[in-house]
C-alpha cells in the first residue's frame, strides 16, 4: 500500500489542503517538519481515519475521530478526508466524511472505496463495516496493525519493543494469524475433557447398577459380574422347570376347550330343531293364503303385459283432436296474410318518391361535407395569422431591449479595462524581493558549507594529531624492537663463533680467519635463529607500519593545508559577499546574516501584503471584466439569434397571409359561418334518416309477410298427412289389444283391461310375498333334515360339570404363569444390568485408552511438556526469530556493529509463557540487558530495527502485504550526531529504495540533511502544508 493523495477538509487544523505525495516518489526520504502543535501527527490521524474511520492513536491518547473535525467549521459544513492510493499495480480512493446531525448531538458518517484504475471507476463499497472489511482484506492490515507497521506513532514507537511475552505474542498472533494453532490446542482439550467427562458418566453408570444390587456385597465391577453370571444360571434352570409344568397344564387345558366346544354346539343344535319344527307348523297353515296371491299375481303380469299397446292406443287419440285444431288455425293465419300482402302492394307509388327525395338529399349532405373543413382551416389560420402578428411585435421589441443592454455592457467591459491598465506594476519589486530571496538563500548555504567545512578541517586536524601520537608511538615501539634484535643478533652470533671453534681441528687453521689457535670463547646467554628471526620479522612489520604511519601523517598534514586554505578562501569569499548584500540593503559592514534576513522577513511580509492585495484587486477585476466580456459575448449572440427571430417571423406571418387568401376562395357563397353549413348538413341527414328508416321497415315488413304465408302453407299441408297417419295408428292398437282380450276369460272389454292396468303396481308386492313364502318352506325342510343327520349316535353330556373341570385348570395355570413371569423378569432386568455393566466396562478400557493418547498429544502442544511452550508459541518463536534476523542486520549497522537482539527462552516471570522474551547484547561488553534498561537513543534505535525488521517479515510471509511505504512519528531527537548520521544514511539507501519514507520531527539537523521537505505552516490555528524539493 503506497499513498499518493491525502485531502483534508475541515479535519483538524486544516480547512481545505491537498497532500501530494506523488511529489515524493523520486525522494528515499522525506521530512514533515513543523511546530509542535502544527499538525504533523494529524496527517497520520487523516490517513488513519480514512482508511478505518479512526486515528492512529484512538483509544491510547484520547484523540477520537469524531474529535478531529475542525473547530473553524462551520456547523453546517462536512468534515472530509479522502485516500488515494495505489496497491499491487492498482489504484483506490477511499472517502470518508463527517458532519453534525439536526440533534448536534452525535455525528452523521459516510463512507465510500472505489477503484479508479484501471478504468472505468467502479464503487466497490458505501458501508462503514463493508469498507472496514474490504480496506483490511486489500491492504492485509487492520487499523491496529497498520499503526504499528506503516504508520508508528509519536509515543508508542517502542511499544513492541519493550512488550513482555505475552503482550507479544498477543500482537505476532494478529500479525500472522497463528490463532489456528490455538484452536488446534482447545479442540484437543475440548476432546480430552469430553472423553474424562464420558469416562466419569461410564463409572458413574457402573457405580448405579452395582448399588441396585446390594446382596451381592462386592466393590468392583469384574467380581459383581462373576456373580451375576452365576445367578442368570440358577434363574434359567428354574424358569424351564416351570415352563415345562404349564406346558402340561395349557395341553389339559386346551383338551377340555375343544370338548366343551363341542357339546355346546350339540345343545344348541337341539334348539334350533324345536325352532324349525315350530315354524314348519306355522307355514302350513298359510297355504291357502299363498294360492290366492299367486293367482292375482298371473292376472297382473298379463294385463302389464298390455300396458305398451294400451298406452299408444290412448297417446295416438289424444295426438288426433289435437292436430284437428292446430289445422283449423292454420287456415284463420293464412287468410290474414294474403289480407296485410294485398295492402302493402297499394304503397308502391309513395315507396318509389321516397326513394327518389332520399337519393337527392344525400347528394346535398356530400357537398357540404366536403366544403366543411375549409371553414375551420380558414379559422385556424385567422388565429394563426393574429397570434404570428403578436409574436412579430414582441421580438421586435425583445430585438430593442438587447441592443440597449449590449451598449452599457460594452461601456462597462471598457470601464474595467481602464481600471486594469492603471494597476500598479510590482513586477519590478516581485524580482528584487526573489533576487534578494535567492542571494540569502545562498548566504545561508555558504554560511553551512562554511561551518562544515570548518568542521572538517578541525577533524582533520584532530586525526592529525591523533595520527602524530600514534607515530610517535610507533617509533618508541620500533626503538625497542631495534635494541631487542641487536642483542638477540649480539647472542646469536656469539652463539655461532662457540659452535665453529668447537668444530676446529687441532693445527688445522680456522676456517674464517685461517690462524692455528682462538682464545675461549665466552659461554653466557644465547638465542637461537628461530627467536632472531621472529624479532627481525616483529621489527620489519614495525618498520612497515612506522613507514605507513608516515605517509598518512603526510597525506593528512598536506590535507589539512589544503582545507585550511579552501574554508579561509570560503570565509573571505563569503564574508565579501555579506558585505555586498549588507550595503546593498543599507546595512552596516558589520552586520550579521541574521539582522540581513530581519529585514527580509520585514520586506517580504511587506510585500507580500502588497502583492497580495494588488493581486487580489488584479483577479477581482480581471474577474469582473472576463464576466463583462462574457456578458457582451452573451448579448451579441442573443441579438443576432433575437434578428433572426424576427426576420423568421415575419416570413411565417407573409406565408400564414397567403394562405388565408386562398382559403377564402374555397368557401359557398350561401354559407357565411362553418355553423351555418354544420346546422344545414344536420337537418338534411336528419331526413335522410327518416326517409331510410321508412323505406327499410316497408321492405322489411313486406318481406315478413312473404315469409308468414309460405310457412302457413307448408304447415298445412305437414298438419295433412300427420291426420291420415295418427288415424292409421290408433285403428292398428284398437285391433291387437281386441285379439289380447279374447284370449283370457278374466277380461271382456277395454273397461277392464283398465281396472286390471290401474292395479298393476300391486304385482311387486305380491310377487315379493310369494316368493319369500317358497323360499322359507325349502330352508326350514332343508335345515331340519341336517340336523337331524348330525345328532344321529351322538352323546350329549352335563354343560356344568364340564365348564367347573376347566375352571380348576386355568387357576392352577395362572398361578404357574405369575411364578414363571416373576422368575423372568428377574433374569431379564439382572441380564440387562448384566449387559450395561459389561459394556461399560468397555467402553471404559476404550476411553482410557483414547484419553491417554490424546493427553501424550496434548500436553506439549498445550507448553505442559518439558519447556513449558504451547504450540502456537513455538510457532510465533520461528516467526520472532525471522523478525530479529532481519532487524539484527539493521541494528548492527545503525549501532557499528555493537547491539544485537537475543531472544531467550526461558520463563519471564509468573504468569507468562516461557519465550518471546527480548533482550539486548552487548558485544564489547559481553553484557546482556533488558530492554527496559535502555537509554533513550539505544531504545529508539533498537524500536527503529525492529519495527523495520517487523515490517519485512510481515511482507515476506504474507504474500498480500506489500508494504510500500513508511512513516515514522518523532524519536529521532533521542539520537547524537553519529547515531543521527547511520540512521539517515540507512533509511535513505536501504528503506528509501524499496518504499517511501516519511518522517515527522521538528529536529533542526533533519531538516538541513533531508532536502526533500512537507513543511506545515500554522497561523491562528489553522494549517496549510508547502514543498521544498
């Protein structure tokens, strides 16, 4: 994530300003410098805020959000802040705003994030906790980690450095998200203490069961279920010796059943014959009845055997009186249809001039319907032609009034004109006030220049006489390897003679100086060749140095003159040019730069004042005049437009005029008004109407007439032949029922015939209750018949002895069934006792099994093993180890390789978890401190290294983090020149290239070593920012 624009608008100190900070990006380091109070930090708070609606010290300083907006707003006006910023090739804008409610009470927030590039822009989100969850999922980072690696605020810098164990491990788990670590160790105890929590019901089970059992007076569970076995043995062989006697008992029983069964339905038999035989008696005596019925019934089924004929018979004379009277008024209808016929022919005469008047009246109706719509276009174009002739007059005068309005438009454009030539020209001074600007500017360099300069060289002189102590050194120290190698070559060679005259033979002359005899040679101290030549080596390495000494003592006096002669020739060139300056500007030659930019500071505010008002009344005219010459632009172009309207006018009102004149030739003499015509053309269709009607309904009722009398005729006729055929008929039925009637001797004419047909609804009844009669003969003669065969050699014995011998057999069978059924729910409920004590006790060899298992997996994962670390700690271990290699690098070089970071493992103190423990190694002194023992520079140096260190392990292991850029919030005023001095050089040539540093200080020595500046400017409160580039 790299930050490119921040705008502020009513958000602290600021109203209305724009952070560019694109304009940094070819700088590795950049400085935010202003007063205390100015607004430094509430750059960070806007960015902060933006991205997640807090700032980068809520909740530790006090600095709310909603504390931020701008004391200056006004109460209506909306307090915004807006981010844009570029991520992994992308660029996003978010956009927060804030303003108060109607209540003034609480504040109401909106919120937008959007993806500007690549283009179109798209709205990703415009909810407060959707943007907070998008903001985090893109840059990788939540508010609270964006505080402590992108943003470090003032105050808080060593927060992670001085955190105890727990505190760090609290904040590396958010930074690598190791929380799955831990819920891997609560999943396993959550495990382990379901299964004790299983193990513990299981016993509790067994424990239940074998206090249900008190005659047994055992403790565990092996030895009660030895002696259920035992009782489940007895209780089997018991419950069989009982089943096997009611197993006798229900085969008696079941015999005596069967046999009482059957002389029951002997009795029952018996009385069923008395029944039958009774009944026999009874159906006897009805036979005479049963004969007479039969034979009205055969009466009945003849005469219902008549019925179809009869009722044809009946139907065909009624169908013949009423035919006879529909054919006597046929004959009335058709005698008054030739009548109306006759009367209708008589109208001809008048039908055909109707016909005639009707034909002429609609060619009228025509003519005036076709001359009709050029009365109305006529009066359109009347209205047409009046309203054309008052628009003419209105542009006309419109045409007018923009004329006038052009001429004191003009006059005033050239009014303003005037006011603008006589301005004042303070070019000239603008052009002195910067010349003088640049030449301070360059004083105040030289000035620097020259105190550096000055600085070097009494450095230089410094290790000059530094370099002339050493060499003095250097040449003691070679004097007395000098006088060390003469006595060791002294005591050598001494050592050389003794050896050759030990070697000379007797009258044999000496090698060296040929004589015959050498006096005794002295046998004090010796050394040996190995011992002189490490002397001789120590003094030509001693020489060697001396020799180099020399040459840098050499090199460095010659530098030395050079730099004295360079800074007398700056000093003189530089207070030459002071004097200039200051005698130019009236001053006295003693003067110092700082009474010269006094009265700089005095002109410049004086002339800015006046090149800001003059600026100002420049704008405000120019303003005025471009809206003038606007204004005339504007006129001029409605004048011509308003010309044009008028000439167009005046042709549409010339062709509106032709075409009236026209129209006017159109029109019927007879007829002044399209009322007049509209009035005659309505009376005429009026008649047209009567007349058509009248001729219509004369054809119609003619042709309805017409039509009558054909059907009266045809109806006549059919009415004909339907009486010769009806006649037909009934002399058919009269003949077949004659010949019926003749065949019986129950009936001699049609009157009884009728009597019998008027019955005939009895015959069901009666043939009903004679065919029950047969049937209930045959089933009693049937049913006696068998009974009789069943009881035939049969012995029928006493219902009540039999019944009292059952009874006697079922007591004695319930008794044995309660004594079998108490035996067996006994064995039931101790074998399912016997059953859950035994898997229980399984279950529990399971459970142990399993919870020791997982208590061998638990307890070093949870830090219960041997170094006390849970799992996630030591996870969080290998990550911390990768921060402190990475800020160890950058402590080693910011402190000449002197710090080192060390983590140590052992327990801090009670309470917290052995590891992440942080101290600090000495390497001169071999001393390893706490960081709470550190000075204030050692401790910003080493926050420094480790929040860098922090920040490039985060990037490493979380492929979405790219962090871009850097922005560190005070410290740096902890730090001496030297230390002050590495810092700068490492962020500017190892952070500065692979993202964008910030800086915020008021400290002096960082604003004259980083050229690159976002200086704020506070006046009255209220901030505005400027570059210096």
């Amino acid at each position: 994530m790299k930050p490119l624009k921040l705008t502020l608008k009513n958000f602290g100190p600021y109203l209305d300003e724009e952070i560019d900070f694109t304009r940094f990006e070819a700088s590795p380091l950049f400085l935010i410098n202003g007063k205390t109070g100015s607004g430094k930090t509430t750059i960070f708070d806007a960015m902060t805020y933006a991205l997640y609606g807090t700032t980068s010290a809520a909740g530790k300083t006090g600095r709310d959000a909603k504390e931020m907006r701008s004391k200056f707003a006004d109460a209506k006006a909306q307090t915004k802040v807006s981010l844009t910023f570029s991520h992994q090739g992308k660029v996003y804008q978010v956009e927060r705003s804030m303003k108060e409610k109607k209540t003034a009470t609480t504040l109401d927030t909106k919120v937008e994030l959007s993806l500007i590039e690549p283009k179109p822009a798209k709205l990703l989100a415009a909810k407060t906790r959707e943007v907070e969850r998008q903001v985090t999922a893109l840059i990788g980072l939540d508010a609270k980690q964006f505080s402590q690696v992108i943003v470090l605020p003032q105050g808080e810098f060593d927060n992670f450095l001085k955190a105890d164990a727990n505190q760090k491990e609290a904040l590396l788990e958010h930074f690598f998200d190791t929380a799955i670590y831990k819920r891997l160790e609560e999943k396993l105890l959550a495990q382990s203490k379901e299964l004790e929590a299983q193990l513990e019901s299981s016993n509790q089970l067994i424990n239940n069961q074998l206090a249900a059992y008190p005659e047994y007076e055992v403790k565990t569970a092996p030895e009660w279920l030895a002696k259920v076995t035992e009782t489940l043995a007895a209780l089997e062989e018991s419950s069989q010796q009982e089943a096997s006697v009611i197993t006798g008992l229900e085969d008696k029983q079941t015999k005596l059943n069967q046999q009482l069964g059957f002389q029951e339905q002997l009795h029952a038999q018996l009385e069923a014959k008395e029944t039958l035989v009774k009944r026999q008696t009874e159906l006897a005596a009805k036979q005479a009845e049963f004969e007479a019925n039969k034979t009205r019934l055969d009466q009945l089924t003849w005469a219902k055997d008549q019925l179809s004929n009869w009722q044809l018979f009946q139907q065909n004379q009624r169908e013949l009186v009423a035919l006879k009277e529909r054919h006597q008024k046929e004959e009335l209808t058709q005698g008054d249809l030739q009548a109306q016929l006759a009367a209708l022919d008589q109208q001809a005469p008048a039908v055909a001039k109707n016909t005639a008047d009707l034909q002429a009246l609609r060619q009228k109706v025509s003519y005036l319907k076709e001359i009709e719509p050029h009365y109305e276009a006529y009066v359109n174009k009347q209205s047409q032609q009046l309203a054309l002739k008052q628009n003419l007059t209105g542009k006309q005068a419109h045409h007018t009034d923009l004329q006038a309005d052009l001429k004191a438009a003009q006059t005033t454009e050239q009014a303003l004109r005037q006011q603008i030539s006589n301005l004042p020209d303070l070019k000239q001074l603008q052009e002195e006030f910067y010349r003088t600007e640049r030449q301070l500017a360059n004083l105040t360099q030289e000035r620097t220049s020259l105190t550096k300069l000055y600085q070097a060289y009494l450095d230089a002189q410094a290790k000059l006489t530094r370099t002339k102590e050493a060499l003095a050194d250097k040449k003691a120290k070679l004097a007395v390897a000098k006088e060390k190698f003469t006595t060791l070559d002294q005591e050598y060679t001494s050592l050389q003679i003794v050896r050759l005259t030990q070697k000379l033979q007797p009258g044999q002359p000496c090698p060296v100086c040929g004589a015959l005899d050498h006096p005794l040679v002295s046998q004090g101290q010796v050394a040996d060749l190995a011992k002189v030549k490490q002397v001789e080596g120590d003094l030509e390495q001693a020489q060697a140095n001396l020799t180099s000494l020399q040459s840098d003592y050499n090199q460095l006096e010659g530098r030395l003159k050079v730099q004295k002669q360079t800074h007398l020739a700056a000093q003189a060139d530089y207070q030459a040019e002071l004097k200039q300056v200051l005698a130019n500007h009236g001053l006295q030659a003693g003067g110092e730069l700082k009474q010269l930019a006094n009265q700089f500071q005095v002109q410049k505010q004086h002339l800015e004042s006046s090149l800001k008002a003059a600026s100002a009344r420049e704008v405000e005219l120019k303003a005025k005049q471009a809206d003038s010459q606007q204004k005339i632009d504007q006129l001029n172009l409605k004048l011509e437009q308003a010309q044009a309207a008028v000439t167009q006018a005046q042709q549409d009102f010339q062709a509106v005029n032709d075409e009236l004149i026209g129209l006017k030739a159109k029109l019927a003499p007879d007829y002044q008004t399209k009322d007049q015509v509209l009035s005659e053309r309505q009376k005429l269709e009026l008649r047209c109407a009567q007349l058509d009607q009248e001729l219509t309904n004369f054809e119609r009722n003619k042709n309805q007439v017409k039509e009558a009398l054909l059907t009266t005729k045809t109806n006549l006729s059919n009415l004909e032949e339907n009486l010769v055929k009806t006649q037909t008929q009934i002399a058919n039925y009269q003949t077949s029922l004659e010949a019926a009637i003749a065949q019986v001797n129950f009936v001699s004419n049609f009157d009884d015939l009728g009597y019998l047909l008027s019955h005939a609804a009895e015959s069901e009844a009666l043939k009903a209750q004679v065919t029950a009669y047969q049937n209930e003969v045959k089933l009693v003669t049937e049913q006696l018949a068998a009974i009789e065969q069943q009881l035939a050699g049969v012995t029928v014995l006493d219902l009540g002895e039999l019944r009292d011998k059952l009874g006697a057999v079922k007591q004695d069978l319930q008794v044995k069934r309660v004594a079998l059924e108490e035996v067996t729910r006994k064995k039931e409920r101790l074998h399912d006792s016997y059953v859950q004590v035994k898997r229980e006790v399984g279950k529990n060899e399971t459970l142990l099994a399993k919870l020791d298992r997982l208590n061998q997996l638990t307890a070093p994962i949870s830090g219960k093993g041997v170094g006390k670390i849970d799992l996630q700690r030591f996870v969080l271990q290998q990550y911390f180890q990768k921060i402190l290699g990475n800020a160890n690098v950058i402590l080693q070089t910011l402190s000449q390789d002197r710090y080192l970071f060390q983590m140590t493992t052992t327990q801090a103190k009670s309470g917290t978890k052995a590891g992440l423990v942080l101290d600090v190694v000495d390497k001169i002194s071999g001393e390893r401190r706490r960081t709470q023992t550190l000075s204030g520079g050692e401790s910003f140096v080493a926050s420094l290294s480790l929040a860098l260190g922090l920040a490039e392990t985060i990037q490493a292991e979380n492929g979405g983090v790219r962090i871009e850029a850097l922005f560190i919030d005070e410290g740096f005023g902890s730090l001496d020149t030297d230390y002050l001095a590495r810092a700068l050089d490492y962020l500017q040539t190892k952070e500065g290239d692979s993202r964008m540093v910030g800086i915020i200080s008021h400290v002096r020595e960082l604003q004259e070593s980083i050229p690159d500046r976002l200086e704020i400017n506070n006046r009255n409160g209220k901030s505005t920012v400027s570059y210096h580039l």
